[in-house]
DNA sequence: GTCTATACTTTGATAGAC
DNA sequence: GTCTATCAAAGTATAGAC
C-alpha cells in the first residue's frame, strides 16, 4: 500500500462518499451539503476539490470506465481462440462490477444526468466495450459457432444480465463474485436448461 | 375504443407527459413547470390533478406493476408443462415492456426515487414477479431439467436481460419485440452457442 | 484547506379569484 | 378546471477572512 499524500487522501475520501451517496439516492436526489456533512465539512469547503458537482460526477464515471476498458483491451489482444476469449471477456467483466456495486450503479444510472458535452466522452468509451463484445461474437459467427443471433442483441443480453446486478446482488452472499461470473458464463453460453436426450 | 370522459382523457394526457418526461430525463431532472408547458398549462393547474409530484409518481408506476403482475397472473395458473411456462413467461414479460420503453425506464429507474411509505407497495408486488418467475424454475428443477444454478441466479439473468433492453433496444427497428422475446427465451434456455458434434 | 456569509436560482406547493 | 400571485425551502455556487 503506497500511501498517498495528505491533499489527495482527501480527495480520495471525497470521491469515494461521493460515490456512496450517489449510488444510494441518486445524482440529483442527493446535495452537496449532504456530501459535505458526510465528511465532516462545510459546503463551501468542497469547492476546493472540485468546480462544480458536474464535474465531480464526470470524473467519478470516466475513473470507472477508463479502469474497466484497460482491463478488457489486454484481454481481447491476441489471436487466441474466441470462445476461451469470451469465457474471459465476461468473467472479467462480471467479476469486476459485481465486486464494486456502487460503481455499477453509477455508470448505469447516472451517465444520463451529465450534461452532453461529458456524456458525450464516456458514451463513446462505452461503445467501445459494446465493440469489443461484438467482435468476439463476429468472429465465433464465422466459425459457425455461434447460433443465429445478432451480435448486438448477444452482447446487450449479456451487459442487461451484468448490469443489473447492483439491484439484487450482494458480494458477502451465499454466491461469490467468482461464482456468479462462471453462472453468467454457463447461462449466456449454454443456457439454463439441461440439454435432454431426446432432443 | 370507448372514448374517455372529457375530464378522465385531460388526466391520461397528463399522466402520458409525465411519464415521457420522467423516462427521458428522470423524476428529480424534470420538474413540474415543465411538465405543465408540455401540457400547454400553468403549473398550479396541475394540482388539481395530483396532490403532489411523490403521488404523481406513485400513482404512475402503480397502474404499470398491477397491469405486468395480472397478465403475468393468467400465465401461471394451471398445471401444463413448466418449460411451456418458462417460455410463455419470458416470451409475455419481454414483449410488455419491449413495446413501452418507457413505463419499463421508468420502473427500473424512478422506484428508489419514492418516500418508503409509497416504495413498499411497489416493492412487494416486484416479488410478485420474481416468486412467480423462480417458481416456475423450480418446478422444471424438481424434473431435472435445470442446470446446477440457483432459481434466484436464473430468474435476475432473465429480468437483466429484459429490464435494460430500455437502454439500447427501438422497437421500431431491425428486431420487433416478437423476434426480441424469441432470442432471449433462445439465449436464456439454451444459449448462443451453437452446441458442437464433439462436446 | 477550511470557514462564515451571502447571492442567486429553481423548486414544490398553497391561497384565492374567476 | 384554470389562472395570478405568492411562499418557504433547498439547491448550487461565489467572495473573502483566517
């Protein structure tokens, strides 16, 4: 553990109430003074760590998505077989939201309060989660593994699975983080009846 | 299409605004000044309607639930095969909402915005659902015809799925909300994999 | 870096005339 | 059923002392 200098623990601590507050109640639902008491500070105060609440909201969801597509381009790199890559590809990604539900919350719900000109940055970092996906499939279709679905309904399937989960999910639960990555995986894949004889 | 009482249609169109509004924008983003100039009326008329924004919303989302649940209802009586009833299920929930974006933006985004008093009620019929999804699951497990994965796991899979379609999917475009509900009762049941001569 | 004080805006809601 | 007028509260944000 590296500790961090004084000034940016503070901030650490900011953005990380910040993102509690948020994902509980909601961007606007919840205000600054909220945020500041939280902390044990004046309102006022907060002023100094950001320009607006905007702007900290911005930074909050482009940290998130910036860490989650750094994880997934080094696993998309490669010539390996897709199938193993899109095992990968969703462990990967359950895996990592189902351990921080707030930052799921957030990226999900709140993207749309930003107003365009920063929507704008994280909607075009999220297609390129969407085209990392799809290009997995793209290349599973051509090897005619892949049942005639389009890539597309594929991948926003699989996202919907994922990104709900901050709505019912609990990582200290009976279903780790692990395990539910390795279902999601199973029932994406292979679905969730168990092939018959007959059929 | 039995026309309305004159004083019962100025209410359905209100109820339309504000449920486009609170969809496109979220509850706390639109407020009432705006929803009355999308109605062409002061925003003091509009308490002639509603008591407050936190009944409005309520009231909203209550008539969407009950008419989900009471279709949901008709599907479950009976004693037929369950993956008959799995698939009817799915195929029933997917086509409710993929043809109202809106009211399904709505009841995944806006519930948390209630005060408790409104949200319990909600929130008890949404088990509704889920209880009659997950029973359903057992049964076909009592057979033996469902994987190694917990009915909660499976029934939250589904509802992702469908709860986010609101996020990406036109009912207007390629896919109509009948093929939608196919696909997904597909990748849901069995997967996206095509299943290979080897395995 | 944190505070006090305050400006400015918007919001949900009410009273009462027509 | 719709309006005008008005209110109190809460919101974000700024200025300036320490």
């Amino acid at each position: 553990m590296p500790s961090l200098p004084k000034g940016r623990q503070r901030q650490k601590q900011l953005y990380d109430a910040a993102a509690r507050l948020f994902a509980a109640q909601g961007y606007h639902a919840t205000s600054l003074r909220e945020l500041a008491e939280a902390l044990g500070l004046n309102k006022s105060s907060l002023y100094h760590y950001f320009d607006s609440k905007q702007e900290l909201l911005y930074q909050l969801l482009d940290d998130y998505i910036s860490e989650a597509l750094a994880g997934i381009k080094s696993l998309c790199a490669g010539p390996r077989d897709p199938e193993e890559k899109l095992a990968d590809f969703m462990r990967y990604y359950t895996r990592f939201y189902a351990r921080d539900l707030d930052r799921l919350a957030l990226l999900v719900n709140e993207v749309d309060n930003l107003e365009p000109r920063y929507r704008k940055v994280l909607e075009k970092k999220e297609r390129r989660y969407l085209a990392a996906l799809t290009d997995i499939l793209d290349q599973l279709r051509e090897q005619g593994r892949l049942k005639e679905v389009p890539s597309t309904v594929a991948a926003f399937a699989f996202f919907g699975m994922v990104h709900y989960t901050f709505r019912w999910y609990r990582p200290k639960g009976k279903v780790s983080p692990e395990e539910l990555s390795e279902m999601f995986w199973e029932i994406f894949g292979r679905g969730v009846l168990r092939p018959q004889e007959g059929a």
